[in-house]
C-alpha cells in the first residue's frame, strides 16, 4: 500500500467505482423533454478516497440515498495533478457527463492561480457550492500558548518565533491560512517558519510530537484530536463560532477580525450544460440540505453547510479567487 | 485483558459476522490479484456497504477486505511477477524466481502462512502495547525518520550480486532521482515534471515496480523466442509443486517470520512509513543477517527472502492501527478509510477509546485475528488452482500479463498517459535488464527516497539550518550508526580475510 496524501488531496493514485451502476451512470441521458429529471448521479473527485473532497462526495451520497431523495448515486476517483486530470477528463468528455457532479471549491481556485494549470472554474458550469470547511489554529495540549493573543505578540517580537505548519506543500492552502493570519497580525508572511506535512493526519502527528507547533487546517479535520484532549482550538479563523467548537473564539474577537479562511467545497458541472438541468442539480441540493439525513451527515462531520447557486456563487467565486491572488502575490508565488 | 478479547470475540463470531469476515477476505483476495489494485480500493468499495452494518460489524468486514487484499498482492507477485501493490514489489525478489522453479505452491503457501503469522503477531501487539506504542510513534521525528530512510538504503548491499557493487549503486541513484520527479512539497515547486500536469504528483511506485519487473519480464519473454523448449519449460513451470514445508524449512523461517513481524509492526506503528517501507527493510535485514550459502540463495528463491516481507507487510497493516485507534491519526490511505467509516459510525478514535467504546476496540483486534485465521482457511486450498496460472503456454500467458498489467494500471486512476508512461519505462527497463542491471535497488531508492528527502529538508527547517540533529538526537544518532555499521561489516570482513 502506498502512502501518499492524508486530507485534501489525493490518498493515493487509487480509483475506485462505488454505489450502484458506476459505469452507467456516466452515460449521456439526452432524451430532450425529459432532460431535466436527474434519475442518477455520478460524483467525479479528482482526489483519492478518504481525502476531503472524498469524504464530500461519499457524506453527501449517504445523505441523498438515506433521506430517499436519490437511490442510484456513485463515487469515481479520478486522481492525478491536484484535480486537474479529472477537471480535463470532465471537460473532454462533456457531452456524455449529464449525470455528473465533480466536487472541487478553493482548491482549483488556488491551483490555477499558482501553477500552470490549464484550467480555471470558468471553464466548467457552476452548480452550487455545498460546504465551507473553516480553518482552525491549533496547538498541542502541552503548548505553553492557551490564548491565541500569546502566539501573536510571541510572532511579533520574532516572526520565527513559533513553527508553524500545516497538512499542505508551500503555496497551497494550509501554508495560505497561516500566511493571512501572520498578515493580519502584523507580521511578514514571507518571514515566518512554514513546515509543509504530507496530509493532514502526518501534520497532526508532527504537532503531536512537538515537531511543529502551531497547526493550520480545516479544524473539523483535527476535531477527534480536540475532543479527546490532545490538542487545543485557540482560534477559528471564520467571523462566526461554530455551533460544534462553541467555546472556541473568533479570529475576530482575538483582534484579528479580517484573519478569515476557509476551504470552500462546490459541485460543478461539464461545460455548456443546459442550464434547465443546472438548476435541476442545484434545486436537488438545496433540498437535499434541509433534510434530516443531511443534518445527521453535516453533524457528524462537522461540516459547515455553506449553500450558494446562480449568479451568487459566480460572484463568490470571483472575490474569492481575488483575495487568494493577493496572498499569493504577497507570498511571492505568483509574479 | 483476556475478558476483552473474549467479549470480542463473542461479538464477531455471530453467524452474521462470520459471513461478513468469510465474504470480505474472499472479496479482498480477488481484488488484491488485479496488479495495481490494493486494499486501499477494496476498502473504499466497500464503504457504502458498512453504513447499514453496526460499527463492530463494519470493521469486522473492512479489516477482512484489508487483509484479504494484502494477501492477494503476494500471489500475482509470486505467479507472474506483477506486484499486486506496492507493499508486495519484495515478494517478486525471491517469489518470481521460486515459481520459475516449480515451487510455486511452497512460496503460496509461504506467504499465506506469514501473512498468518505476522497478522497473528501484530494482533498480539496491538493489544499488548497499542498505548505505549503511540508515544513512541509521535516522537519519532523528521530527523529519525531520515535515519530510518539511511537505514533503509544501506539494503542496497542486500541486492548486490558478486562483482555488481557499481551496477546497484547506479541503479539506486536512478530511483532516487526519478523519487524527485513531482511537487516538491517543502518549497511547493514542481521538478522535471516538463509542463506535464499528469507527472506533478510524481511517479507512481506500483506503475514503476510494474514496468520493472512484470511488464520488461513479458517483454523479454517475448523477445528471446524460446520455442525449442518452450514445452519443457511450460511442464516445470506446471508444476505447482508441493505445499508442504519440511520441518527443517519450518525451523529455517520461523525466526525469519518473527523478526519481520516486529519490524514490520513497528515500522507499520509509524504514520509516516508503512507497509511497502516494512516490507523492503525486513527482507534486507534478513538478508543482511544470513550467512554463507542462505545468502547465496536470496533473489534466486529464498525461502527466507519470501517469508521475510511477507510476514513484515501484514504486520505493518496491523501496526497502522495504533495510531489510528489511539490517535486517530491515519498512516495511509487505507486507514483514512477506515478512519472516515469509524467517525461515520459514530466511534471517535483517541487514547479514551478503550475505555468509551471498548467493545468496539475488542471487536477490532478479534476480528483482525479471526481475518487472519479464515485467510489461511480459504487461500491454502485454493492456491493449487491460483498457481494452475503457470501451467498456461507462454505464447498465451505473456499477452495476458501484458493484458493485465495494462487494465490494472488503468484501473488505479484512469489515465491513458500513465499507460504510455509504464510502456516507455519497461522498454527502458528492458534494455537495463539486458545488460544485468538490477531493478530491485531502484525500486527500493524510489521508495525511500521521496521520505528521505522530505524529512531532511524538514529536520533542517526545524532546527533552522544546523545539521547538529544528527548526532544530538539519540534514537537518529542510534539508527545511523547502524546503518554505518551495515555498511561496513562486510567491508571489514573482507578486510580480515585479506
């Protein structure tokens, strides 16, 4: 078995065919009057399986399949260059792709931003954007930080003060987070200390061990570890407390209050789908979030239902790939 | 303890249960056998399947899949020298060679009986030492992993023909080259990928253990054109030979199959190591321990050289399970599927594990053991028909190793460009094993050398700079004079004899 990335991004080059008529689901269903009934779905993540986007796709099969809203629904995992190879394949393969939804968000924002990547989220059909995973700061139990604001004037009077690290290579996500939090506070973000880790779970054993000491990432992802005691939430960089963490303050009252980050998971769709259909994807969404099995997936995971569509999430997704330009050109990865 | 294991084991031997462990290691086999597809894709076929089951359930079957998988790797390794993932790439070394000589049934057998021993071992583990281990597992650093990866390298000298020293050091140097191809994730840059999207997440081990061996072997095959003897060779290869072990076999691996299920355990303990890594450092420690002619043997169907990474891999599989269940923390990609189906039933993984959901923890560790118990009942019977593979002409087998290596390879990501990437390196491979080049170091410099790097870079970042960790650091110093040591030993033997 190999052993490649934990969380967010691709567990290994592994794919697999899940639920109920994988191969046929991917068939084009273009019997023009009924073109917008949607009888099967068919999840595309560019990721491997046990990864975030993963975990999105599957939470969000057993809701649909359990609330009854959708029986024959599947996972494929196409892996392979960040998400690009999927996003390529759905794009070449459009006209026979009516039945799927490739799940994706921040990411491919952040990657064709910062490297030669083909494609931008202009180039595939935005259905709805499903969930929003907040970023969390995170130190072990022993740190002797239990205020946030101790981390931040220890960053001030050394910008290399503290190891920060996260699950992600330099320049991707995680490394982004801490980043705008060094902004925000008035330190460098290209002085401080980043330690890139191979997934989430490897950073979460590097801050276990005393490696790193200070953890970036989607805190639902380090939610067992908070539970159980190990490691401690000092901030969650959202402008809201989070009904799962509720004693765990805002960015924003430790001072910090544009400190924001968040990894958004959306549905999108092959290029120059009928946007008859798109709404008939996007309207199965919105009522698939209102139902139990949905609440009981959400909560589980401790997902952050986050429900865009239509010329909203157009409009999102252009602020949001605006402000991460910024902190990539302020990082120095982009020119 | 012992009541633990008995409430366990009265949990999973439920009718019901047994069905789940007997159809989930049947299920895992098969997929196993496929080249390129793993446990990591047995898992998570199955997750869908596990929602309506209860969380003993669900694990008794996921474990069952993980382990059955883990076996049916070996067997398309031993048969047809197609790794069926990457934990099995070792088995080929001593495995390929035992099948070419009609011992294909003994090597079977071999590995369904480490498979048994080193799950059997690992369990004991686990529930012996799971929350000790885990300490010991966060503290092992950037800087100890580094050793550990030196460590590893010296096994270099393990695949060294007489006379071969130069031919290996190069080989190895070439996987640790092509190890950098990719995004490098200390500086978040790609290297030599050339613009290519589908090489910024580097090679893949399996495809490149695949070209090595199984898809250059056909290739080879196919190019001497043997056809005078082609019907003596097909009547030995026919012969699957006898499953039995002597007692003087049985004595000469069982401290074999012991040593490599600690190591491998141990090994398997460590987020950030696993299986593939136990697999290839415990068949270089007992190479590196054998003496005289049980050396000679090694590469050229050692029985010890099959036993070793066998045993080692399935115990590494049971060793992932500590940090899971006590940290949870995944070590691979198969415990991040575990890891998601525990929270979606409703367990939380972490040291008060044993005590909120103790009969969960219980069920883990009897259904790993009851797994291992009915992997060894289903496969000894069938490895006479599994191994009836060889007795096919080679005129039909080599098109459909071709064949298979193909879809497998296509069927772990479903990209036509890692076709074309896997035929371009087994013709290169072919023109290296033409002229006596030797593929394992490669593989094993490909496998160590992206770890290797990236916790150099982040053991220098840690300490800013200062090379100092490598002696202030106990366990580091401790594991690199023992590579040193590896090194030199033969070295000096040599020197005495001269």
């Amino acid at each position: 078995m190999t052993d490649h990335r934990i969380t967010g991004a691709s567990v290994s080059r592994r794919a697999v065919l899940a639920g109920g008529g994988a191969v046929a689901a991917t068939l084009a269903l273009n019997t023009s009057a009924s073109a917008e009934t949607i009888d099967r779905l068919h999840f595309l993540v560019g990721f491997g399986a046990g990864g975030g986007f993963d975990q999105t796709a599957r939470g969000t099969m057993e809701a649909l399949q359990k609330s009854g809203l959708m029986a024959n629904v599947s996972v494929e995992n196409r892996t392979g260059a960040g998400g690009s190879i999927a996003i390529a394949h759905l794009i070449e393969t459009a006209p026979r792709q009516q039945n799927t939804l490739m799940v994706n968000g921040t990411s491919i924002v952040i990657r064709s931003l910062s490297r030669e990547f083909n494609q931008t989220f202009r180039d595939v059909t935005l259905v709805n954007a499903i969930t929003s995973e907040i970023y969390g700061v995170l130190v072990a139990a022993n740190s002797p930080y239990t205020d946030l604001n101790q981390m931040t004037e220890a960053l001030r009077g050394n910008a290399r003060a503290v190891r920060l690290a996260g699950g992600s290579p330099r320049g991707g996500i995680d490394h982004m987070a801490a980043a705008k939090y060094a902004k925000e506070a008035g330190v460098q973000p290209r002085a401080i200390q980043y330690i890139a880790y191979d997934g989430g779970g490897r950073a979460l054993a590097g801050l276990l061990g005393g490696e790193a000491q200070a953890l970036f990432m989607p805190f639902t992802e380090a939610l067992p570890q908070v539970r159980s005691g190990q490691v401690r939430l000092l901030a969650l960089m959202s402008d809201k407390r989070s009904p799962d963490v509720p004693t765990v303050p805002t960015m924003g009252e430790k001072g910090l209050p544009k400190a924001l980050m968040y990894n958004m998971r959306a549905f999108m769709a092959a290029p120059g789908m009928a946007p008859a259909r798109v709404n008939a994807f996007a309207d199965l969404m919105e009522r698939l979030i209102a139902t139990p099995a949905w609440e009981e997936v959400r909560a589980r995971n401790a997902w952050n239902t986050f429900f865009l569509r239509g010329p909203a999430l157009a409009t999102f997704f252009e602020t949001h790939e605006k402000e991460l330009r910024e902190l990539l050109t302020e990082l120095g990865f982009i020119g | 303890m012992i009541e633990g294991l008995l409430t366990g084991l009265a949990a999973v031997a439920s009718p019901a249960n047994l069905v789940l462990l007997f159809g989930g290691c049947l299920l895992g086999t098969f997929i196993g056998m496929m080249p390129g597809l793993g446990p990591v894709t047995a898992v998570s076929l199955l997750i869908p399947i596990t929602y309506g089951l209860s969380p003993a359930g669900a694990m008794i079957l996921l474990a069952a899949v993980y382990y059955g998988a883990m076996f049916g790797g070996s067997t398309a390794s031993v048969l047809i020298n197609a790794p069926g993932e990457s934990s099995s790439v070792p088995t080929t070394f001593d495995g390929y060679p035992l099948a070419r000589n009609g011992q294909a049934g003994k090597a079977l057998a071999l590995c369904a009986w480490g498979s048994f021993v080193g799950g059997t071992i690992a369990t004991l583990m686990l529930m012996l030492a799971a929350p000790t281990l885990s300490s010991w597992a966060v503290g092992f650093q950037a800087s100890e992993y580094f050793a550990l990866m030196v460590l590893g390298l010296t096994a270099i000298a393990a695949f060294t023909e007489e006379g071969g020293v130069i031919k290996a050091l190069l080989m190895a140097v070439l996987g640790l080259m092509l190890a950098t191809i990719g995004t490098d994730i200390a500086d978040g840059v790609e290297r030599y990928v050339f613009g290519i999207p589908d090489l910024s997440d580097g090679l893949s081990f399996v495809l490149l253990a695949m070209a090595a061996f199984a898809l250059s072997e056909a290739l080879i095959a196919a190019l001497r054109n043997q056809r005078l003897s082609e019907e003596a060779k097909a009547a030995a290869r026919g012969k699957v030979g006898s499953l039995k072990l002597s007692a003087a076999e049985v004595r000469d691996v069982a401290p074999t199959a012991v040593r490599s299920s600690i190591l491998g355990f141990m090994v398997g303990v460590l987020p950030g190591a696993g299986a593939t890594i136990a697999a290839f450092m415990s068949y270089a420690v007992e190479r590196n321990l054998a003496r005289g002619p049980a050396k000679e043997m090694f590469g050229k169907g050692s029985l010890r050289g099959i036993t070793a990474p066998e045993t080692a891999n399935n115990a590494a599989a049971g060793g992932a399970y500590v940090p899971l269940l006590t940290l949870g923390i995944p070590g691979s990609g198969t415990t991040a599927v575990i890891l998601g189906a525990l929270i979606t039933l409703g367990v939380q993984p972490g040291p008060r594990l044993y005590i909120e959901h103790a009969e969960v923890f219980w069920a883990v560790v009897a259904s790993m053991y009851l797994g291992n118990v009915i992997l060894l009942i289903i496969n000894l019977p069938l490895i006479p028909y599994i191994a009836r593979t060889l007795a096919i002409p080679e005129t039909m087998l080599v098109p459909l190793i071709l064949f298979f290596c193909l879809v497998g390879v296509y069927l772990v990501s479903f990209n036509p460009f890692d076709l074309w990437l896997m035929i371009a390196l087994a013709g290169v491979a072919v023109v290296l094993r033409l002229v006596d080049y030797p593929m394992a170091p490669l593989l094993l410099g490909f496998v160590l050398g992206k770890l290797m790097e990236e916790n150099l870079r982040r053991a220098l970042l840690v300490h800013d700079g200062s090379f100092a960790f490598l002696w202030e650091r106990p366990v580091t110093l401790g594991l690199l004079i023992l590579s040193a040591l590896c090194v030199s030993a033969p070295l000096l033997k040599r020197l005495k004899r001269g």
